[in-house]
C-alpha cells in the first residue's frame, strides 16, 4: 500500500511510482549482479512514450537550401517589400540584396568562400544587416564581435577564431585590438564596395557548410566559439515561421546583440519571410520608453527578449499602448510565473516562452503561455529530439530531474579548436544515430510531455557538506506574495566564509530580511535559509538584459521455503520453539527453521526478544536473532548467556494525573494545531451477517475499558504540558442504529461513514466510540474509533482479539475470565521517560548522534505535482497493488542466501527508487516500530509507536545485493537502539524539519 498527500501528488503520479517500484525489484531479481545504476526503473510504456513518442518530430522542409537562399527566395517574391527599418531608414528587398550582393562579391575577391571566417564589428545599423548578409553570400561564416566587449575579451575571440578579416564602422576601428586582421569599414569604404555588381554571386555553400560562430562564456576563463551550420538555422527558422505564423505583414523587432543567438532569429526569421526587420538603435534595448516608442510607431507584431527585460518592459506605464503587438517571445533564462502572470494582466497578446543553447540552432522547444499554468519550455521544435538523462545516460521517469540531452538537426558541428571539449559535449546518442548535446542543465518531463526547465546543474552548490540547489530557494522565495524576483547565490567572500545570500526586488517596501527568513524557515531546512537578504530596487542586467551576477553587491551588516523437520532436541530448543510458536502463530517449528521464512520480520523479532526475555530469563539482542535466526542457532548462543534478571517495570503510586508518553505528547501536539482534525483517529469497520447483539458487544467494550486504564484515559493540560487523567467509571454506549439499505455500493457506504466522522476532546474520556449501521435485516456494519493517543495497530489486534472473547462468553451466558494486567500504561509512560533522566541511556544517543552526522541530514527531493501547501491539509489516499508471486518468490530466496528478512529485501529497492528520483546517494527513510520490548508490554493496550531512522548511502557502481548488506547491518543496529525516543532525538540533534 502506497499512501500519499493528495495535495502534493496526483494519482497518475503515485501509480508511475508504485510501477517504478515493481520494474526495479523485477530487475533485482532477475540479475542481483547488476549495479544499481542499470537496474531498469522505466515500465516498457515509460520508454516508449520518453524516446519515441514524444521525440517524434520528424517533418519535411527545404533542408537543401543554406540561409542567403531562403533570403533570396523572399527577394524574387517580393522585391519591393520593406525588408529593414532603422532610424527613419528604410531598405526593400531588393535593395538590401544588391547591397549584400555587391560586398558579396567584393569578400570573394579578398578570399572570402565556405568555411571562411569573417569578423563583423558593429554597431546595430543598416550596415550591420548588410554586413551579415554578404558574409553569408560570399560563402563565410560570420564571427560577432561586440563593441560592448572588453579589449581583452575582443583579442581572445580574435586570437582564437584566426580571422583575417573583419567588417566594421569608421567609428569603431580604433576600439579592436591590434591583430593583424584586414579591417573593411562600410560606412568609409562603400563607395568602392558599391562598385562590385549587385547580382547574386553564385552559391558556394552547402547546409553543411558554417554559418556563424558565436562566442560564449567558458568554464576557464576563456570564451569558446561555438560552429553552427546552415542546415540548423534554416531548419529552426523554418519550423519556427510556420509556427508563429510570421507573414510578410508583420514587424519584428531587432534588439538582441550579434553575440547572442537571439538575433539569428530576429534578424532572419523577418528576413526569409518577408517581413520587415525594425532595427533598434545601438543601447536601445536599455531605453524602455525608446523601444515602447519605436514599438508604437512602427508598428512592430514581434518582440524578442529575455525575461529580465520583460520585467522593466512591463514595469512601464506606457507598455500597454503596445497594442500592436502580436507575439512576444521571451528565452536566454528563465521566465517566473510571476512575470507569466503580470503579462497577461497587462498586454493582449500571445507569450512564448522558448528554450535553446547557443550549441543547437538558437531554438530547440517551444511553449505557448497560458495564464495562471505551471511554467515551461514546451515540446521539441521539428527535427529536435530532447532527452532527460541521468549521469548514467540513462532516461529519468516523468516528473524527476535530469540533464537536458538534445539530438537532431539543429546541433552545431562543436567547438572551434577545442576537440577535447567538443568530444565532452557532444556525445554519441545511445538511442539513435548522430550525438547529443550534454546541455548542463536540469529539466523534468511534466506528465502531459511538456518540459519543465529547473536551471542549471551547476546551480548546485556545497555548504558546509550539504548540497543545496538555489533554484529551489529561488523558486519558494518567489511565492511570497510580496516579492517580485529573487537571485539566490552562495557568496565567497573569504576561503572559509561561505554563505547563501538572497538577492530581492519586492513589491511591498515593507517587506523585510527578517519577513522573508521567517517565510523560508516555514518551508525549508535551516541550511537552505540564506544568511543574508539584500533588498534591491532593480537587478543588475549584462549586455543582453540577463542578471549580471558579478554585479550584485556584496551583502553589507544588515520484504518460506520449506526445509526438512527436525524437532527439538532439549529443552533449551523446546522452550524455544513454544516461544517461536506463539510469535509466529506457525506450528511445527523445526529447529533448523529460519525466523524469517516462516514470516518473521523486525516487529516479530522484537517481539521475540522480549518472550525469550520473560520465559527464559535470558537476553538475546536483536541483532544476534538476525544473525542466528535458526531455533538450534539461537539455543547455543543463549547456552553461553549468563541468565538475565530482567527488571520489571515499576508501578506509579496513585496520582490526580500522570505523566505522557513522548509519543503522547507528540500525538497531543498534533491534535492541538487543528481541533476538528480526524487524522489521528484509528477505525476499524467490521460487516456483520448474522446473529448479533449490541447489547452483548457493548458490554464486552465497557469490560475491555474497565481493564485498560489507556481505554478510559484523557488528557488535560497542566503547566504547560500535557498528563494523563485517568476515569473511574467512564460511560460508553454504541451510537443510534442508522439504516443504510438504501446506500449501494459498499463505497458510498463507507464515504457516508466517513462524512459523520468528528473529533475526539482530549479532555474527555473514553477516547472510544462505537456505531451500528443496519444494511439489512441480518446485516450490520458495526465501526469502532478510537484516537490514536490510547492505541496502536498492535493494540487493535489485542482489542479485537480480548474483545471478540469476552463477546463469545457474554453471548454464551458464561462471565468472562479477566486477569489484572501486571501494569497499566501510565507506568509504562513514566518508566522510559525515567530511564531518559538517568545515567544509563547516553549510549543509545552515542549511536544516533554520529548516524545521522549531529543532523546535518540531506534533503531529498521527490518529484511533486503540486507546491507544498502553507498548512498542512491531511488529505491523502493510498494506492494498492500486489506484487506477482514469482517476484515475491524470488525474492524469498534472494532473503534466504543472506539471512535478511522481507522487509530488508524491500528497504533496499525503496532506497533504490529514492536515488533515481533524487540523485541523491545519501538515503535516509523513516518507519513505525512497536517499542514492545520488555515482556510486560505484551499484552498492553495503548501507544507503543516510535520512528525508526533507516540510514544507507547508496553506490551507484555497486549491485543489490552489495545495498542489502547494508540495510541489513543498518535495521539491525537500528533494532537495537530503537528504544530511544525519536522526538528526543529530534530535540538533542539540529536535524532540519
């Protein structure tokens, strides 16, 4: 049974999960040799749908043309047309052609042909589009060099790129770096370059053939010059037209620098469909009341940007006179759902939101916004394939994270000069011919095939041993009402002085350090809270309007195989074997019977340790029934140990009222943050056809109060803390019949059950009630609740089991035979909480305390649909399934070969789930346990509970059965210090919650 929050998982998640589980564990068994990274976790659906369905973009375009041909298509069209538009200016078609035409023709003369590198050093301008084109059509590659640039920056793409020449203005020749490289300026020179003819040159190049090379950030320092190819520009550009459905009549709007891929569109997505480009001014895009106005004037449809320019667009008053505008199009990083929001309130228009490195033809997917919907990239653009992998190449599951892998036509041909980084990055697809591209960044398929972009994978930092993902902090940070846009960075300002810093536009000048700190804390653990928050009035912006992170200041004060039988040979083994017996509820127990083939397990082992205890007088560590879990094992062991006198628990004097439990308090807590909450309600439904009396039931409940104090305890605040009050003579009687002959199925039966379900006051005993619901005349649903302050799933047994005696002899006439419990549950409250004060329990807190690292635990992150809600609704389901028997039955006999129990043989593949999920090797889970090990609280009804901390590290590298020792030893040791109460763990250990 899978159980979950509904307000953070849908049921189509949950069932993904739950098939997960049973893929891994069906690769466990067939092959325990393979490591745990090639064990399969995706079901033949998963895959299919991953890397066939959703990567099926294959479609036909003119993918034989090179860019200055689609160009020059639209030329012979439409001649006439307006193809550029700056600063009262305007070229056609035409016009623009022969002028490419003719310093075409004058690049071939200086040697410009395919493959050649030509450097373009301008301004934006009529002669910067010029520039382009007859690069294009001499057969060169442009290389951008900005005028924004530093010298040094400016003589590293130079040096490396080895151009020989460069297009420039007179304006600029002074600014670039002295490297030998012929410089053509076409303001100063065109007069010459006029002479050459304005007739197409003749087609030189291939879709093969490189089209530009545009320089990015390298990881040491130095920019690396990116090579891409006609083919994969002409192939997004095609798609792209048709997609947005550019036609002659629109106006796109030119603000994107020649250094970023963003201008390959603006600038040839107009230019191969007839419309008309709208060049901005050079630093226009820094002058929002300049591009609202050059927008409105002329009249512009398209609007290209990143979403920090968005940001200030929208932030202007006058960004709703912008009624012209069609579409806007924003990329380059990362669009909040906030800015989704504030878009739709204020323009009439479509948003895109598209995604594409620098390495794959400037767009790779593509989403169309919708208001108040989950932000994305969208799907692959024709001829793309994306794949989210994770470090093993291996495919995630929907929801959970990877690296974004992209294949298809629009790869670039690598890295100029850097062989060994274009052979890191560009790798051989594992599913198809050609290579991907290893992206670095981190993505998710949504469950509709939609992608989601979760920044980059170098986004992770390491605080003090922990990972962290700022992405996160970010993302939660900007669901506070109050903030606008947020940049969470780790900060460096010595060698041993790191901390998380939070960078904040808010909305509200209000709004404070210690408001958004008190937010996060509510949210996240105490080591993703950043240290610092430094409120801005507007985020610094580089050259292409994205955050510029050096910028930002520096933060000031402020889970049975039967064996042959061989009965027991004295009476050590035969008292053993009662035992056995009576835990087990199997008979014939041979004494070379494993424990837990025969169905035992860690609760049942406890159970054990805790008889041999009372009818032996003998100690038997947990650990040594899982390392001898064979009757004759376990009698030699015992015959080398020293009897124990095991110390009774001692009685409490009579009081008013009496101490609680830890897990009490605990459960006490809980009610108190919600009254009307009936989450910690126990109900149990029993269908009855038959002979059956109330009368007799109800007498036998108010026997089974009389002999458990727990049945008829409350609980009532006194200085601060809660006690327990127990009754005398508590009342209980059963609910009013109700009739139910006319609710089908049993379903809507059990709802309507459900819906007259109120809280218990804990301050009012007995903390059990009981109703019968007639269905027909020999039918009943008789329903038994009680809170789980006074009762365990243990207990429940024990109840129903007393009960159901106590009912037999009732009906029968014959008065029940009760014997005095040794002693009730306040005693047994006291007792632990009494041996926490003393001297002698240290060492169960010596073992968690280097276990769980002081509580410096690392989070793990699980997949969810929805946003973690700011208080907790209780609302949950659970999905069921049964896992086939010959899984189950290998599984069994994997148990066997190395002494572990079922649920060990479980833990492990759970553990597994959780690391493909997460990525996370470091794993630790949680699990109830009865806290029954002294024979006394045998056969004691009340609140036994307490977690079980199971902590493993994962090894990828390793097999299974190398995870299953692990766990194994783990559980173990766990068992045997699980005494400790984990509330007081909690208390004495930092652990984050």
């Amino acid at each position: 049974i899978l159980r979950y929050d509904t307000s953070r998982f849908t049921q189509d998640t949950i069932e993904r999960m739950a098939a997960h589980l049973q893929t891994i564990l069906t690769g466990i068994v067939t092959d325990t040799r393979q490591r745990v990274t090639q064990l399969p976790i995706l079901t033949t659906q998963d895959q299919h749908q991953l890397l066939v369905e959703w990567n099926n973009t294959e479609a036909d375009y003119p993918l034989d043309k090179s860019l200055h041909q689609l160009f020059e298509e639209q030329v012979a069209q439409n001649p006439q047309g307006i193809a550029v538009i700056f600063e009262g200016h305007k070229l056609t078609y035409q016009q623009l052609n022969n002028r490419g035409n003719q310093l075409a023709h004058c690049l071939r003369d200086k040697g410009v042909g395919p493959e050649s590198l030509v450097g373009i050093f301008m301004e934006r301008s009529l002669e910067m589009v010029i520039g382009l084109l007859g690069i294009l059509k001499a057969g060169g590659a442009y290389v951008p060099l900005d005028p924004d640039y530093p010298t040094e920056r400016l003589g590293d793409i130079l040096s490396d790129s080895g151009v020989s020449l460069v297009l420039t203005q007179e304006s600029l020749g002074d600014f670039l770096p002295q490297t030998g490289a012929e410089l053509l300026c076409l303001d100063r020179d065109w007069e010459k370059i006029a002479t050459y003819s304005p007739e197409n040159p003749f087609n030189l190049t291939t879709p093969e053939n490189l089209a530009y090379v545009i320089y990015t950030s390298g990881s040491t320092g130095k920019p690396k010059g990116v090579m891409n190819i006609h083919r994969g520009i002409c192939n997004t550009l095609t798609y792209t037209i048709g997609h947005y459905n550019i036609t002659s009549e629109d106006r796109i709007l030119q603000i994107i620098s020649l250094s970023f891929d963003g201008s390959v569109w603006e600038i040839f997505s107009s230019l191969i469909s007839g419309a008309s480009l709208v060049v901005a001014k050079p630093d226009g895009y820094k002058d929002i009341d300049y591009l609202i106005d050059l927008i409105v004037q002329e009249q512009v449809t398209y609007f290209t940007c990143v979403p920090s320019i968005l940001r200030v667009f929208l932030q202007h008053p006058k960004s709703k006179d912008c009624h012209c505008l069609k579409r806007v199009i924003v990329g380059g990083e990362a669009l909040s759902y906030e800015l989704n929001q504030r878009f739709f309130q204020q323009l009439n228009c479509e948003l895109y939101n598209a995604y594409g490195p620098t390495e794959v033809a400037v767009e790779t997917t593509i989403w169309c916004c919708q208001p108040n919907s989950q932000i994305s990239i969208g799907t692959p653009i024709a001829n793309a394939q994306v794949y989210i992998l994770d470090s093993y190449l291996q495919p995630v599951p929907i929801g959970v994270a990877g690296e974004l892998h992209i294949g298809g036509m629009g790869l670039a041909r690598g890295y100029l000069n850097r062989l060994e980084l274009t052979q890191e990055k560009f790798i051989s697809n594992p599913f198809a011919q050609g290579k991907l591209y290893k992206t670095g960044d981190l993505a998710r398929y949504l469950p509709e095939g939609n992608i989601e972009y979760l920044g980059r994978i170098d986004n992770q930092v390491k605080l003090r041993g922990l990972r962290i993902e700022l992405g996160e902090i970010q993302t939660v940070l900007e669901t506070h009402p109050n903030v606008e846009q947020t940049v969470v960075i780790m900060r460096e300002d010595s060698l041993y002085n790191q901390r998380l810093v939070a960078y904040v536009i808010r909305k509200n000048s209000l709004l404070t350090p210690q408001d958004l700190r008190r937010f996060l804390q509510q949210q996240l653990p105490a080591y993703m809270v950043p240290s610092a928050f430094v409120l801005l009035s507007a985020s610094p912006l580089n050259n292409n309007g994205k955050i510029d992170r050096k910028k930002l200041p520096i933060p000031d004060e402020t889970s049975i195989i039967e064996s042959a039988y061989i009965a027991p040979r004295n009476e050590k083994e035969s008292l053993l074997a009662q035992i056995w017996e009576d835990v087990l509820q199997v008979s014939k127990i041979g004494v070379s019977d494993n424990f837990f083939e025969l169905g035992g397990h860690s609760l049942k082992a406890i159970s054990l340790v805790s008889k041999i205890q009372e009818k032996l007088g003998q100690s038997l560590p947990i650990k040594q029934v899982f390392a001898h879990p064979t009757i004759a094992e376990q009698a030699a062991l015992l015959s080398t140990v020293t009897p124990l006198t095991v110390a009774t628990i001692p009685l409490v004097s009579a009081q008013e009222t009496y101490e609680t439990s830890h897990a009490q308090r605990r459960f006490y807590v809980l009610q108190q943050m919600d009254l009307n909450n009936v989450a910690y309600h126990i109900v149990s439904t029993l269908k009855i056809a038959g002979d059956f009396s109330p009368d007799v039931f109800e007498k036998a409940i108010q026997l089974l109060i009389s002999r458990h104090e727990s049945l008829r305890t409350s609980f009532i605040l006194i200085n601060g803390e809660p006690q327990q009050k127990i009754l005398q003579n508590p009342s209980f009687w059963i609910g009013n019949f109700k009739d139910l002959d006319k609710i089908n199925p049993d379903e809507e039966i059990l709802e309507t059950i459900a819906k007259e379900r109120k809280p218990f006051d804990l301050e009012k005993s007995p903390l059990v009630r009981s109703k019968i619901y007639k269905l027909s005349p020999n039918e009943y649903i008789l329903e038994l609740e009680i809170h789980h302050i006074i009762c365990d799933g243990w207990s429940m047994s024990l109840l129903a089991k007393e009960c159901l005696q106590y009912y037999s002899d009732l009906a029968k006439g014959l008065q029940p035979s009760i014997e005095p419990l040794p002693i009730q549950y306040k005693d047994y409250a006291g007792w632990p909480n009494n041996l926490l004060r003393s001297e002698n329990n240290p060492p169960n807190l010596d073992y968690w305390r280097p276990k769980l690292d002081n509580g410096q635990l690392t989070r793990v992150h699980l997949p969810t649909d929805f946003k973690r809600p700011q208080i907790k609704t209780f609302k949950g389901s659970h999905l069921s399934w049964t896992f086939d028997r010959e899984t189950i039955s290998k599984l069994r006999k994997i148990c066997q070969e190395g002494r572990n129990t079922l649920f060990m043989a479980l833990v492990a593949p759970v553990q597994i789930l959780l690391y493909r999920y997460s990525g996370r090797h470091d794993i630790t889970i949680g699990t109830e346990i009865a806290t029954r090990s002294h024979p006394q609280l045998q056969s004691l009804i009340g609140l036994f509970l307490n977690t079980l901390v199971i902590r493993d590290q994962i090894e990828p590298e390793k097999g299974y059965k190398n995870l299953l020792a692990k766990v194994r030893q783990t559980v173990t040791e766990a068992l045997e210090h699980s005494d400790y109460p984990f509330d007081i763990l909690v208390e004495k250990l930092p652990v984050s919650r």
